[in-house]
C-alpha cells in the first residue's frame, strides 16, 4: 500500500492527511498530536476514526492543517482519516458512515451586515 492523501474541512480549517502503513504515530505540523492538540476532547476527536476502526497502530498518519480554531482543525482533521480509512478498506465505510464521520459539516460564519454591529445583532435603537 502507498500513501493515502485525503483532504478534509470544517468551518475555515483545511486538514491534509497523508496515511502510510505505519506503528500508529500521528504528528500534526510537524508536532505530535499530544502536544498539538492538548485537550482529551480534542485527541479523542482525532482518534475516533481509527478507534472505531480498530486501524488505531496500523497507520503512520501525517497531518497538515491550516486556518480556523483548533476545534475546527481536529474535526477537519477526523473527517481527513475517515476518508482515508474507507479508501484503504471499503469495509471502514459501514462503521463510520452510521456515525456521521463522513459527513463535511456546512456549517459556516453567517458574514456581517452593513449598518449592523454583527451577523443579526443591530445598532442600539433609540426613539428619543
């Protein structure tokens, strides 16, 4: 098996995922993924596709991820993995899929108005 590259976006965050047959280690812009991303909440996030694969020491995954928040990065990050993992084993597909880890999430920042403080919020009205 080759390397696997797969792409994967969330918000404004883009994830570059390459999948080599490996012992399990994941670094992330050069980091390790402990040191980059430092919650729990956000290496679960990351593993969760390899966890739910049983593929967690299988794979030497390399990452480079730019833009948006580091929540946005791990979750564009998982989406990355889990198309990997359904290109290297077509049987990956049926796990991931009930679990909505193949699914890009559209969601995006509603964009400011003009004349208006924010997306929805208004300048202070006053009638006198």
């Amino acid at each position: 098996m080759e390397v696997i590259h797969k792409i994967g976006r969330r918000k404004t965050a883009v994830a570059r995922v390459y999948v080599a047959p490996g012992k399990g280690d994941i670094t992330v812009n050069k980091k390790d993924v402990a040191n980059y991303f430092t919650t729990a909440t956000l290496q679960y996030k990351v593993k969760q596709p390899l966890v739910m694969t049983n593929n967690d020491s299988n794979f030497d995954i390399t990452v480079n991820v730019y833009g948006g928040g580091i929540t946005g990065q791990a979750e564009a990050v998982r989406l990355a993995i889990s198309r990997a993992l359904c290109e290297v084993d077509a049987e990956n597909r049926s796990i991931l899929k009930p679990e909505g880890l193949l699914t890009r999430d559209p969601r995006m920042v509603e964009r400011k108005k003009f004349g208006q403080k924010k997306a929805r919020k208004k300048f202070q009205f006053s009638k006198r």
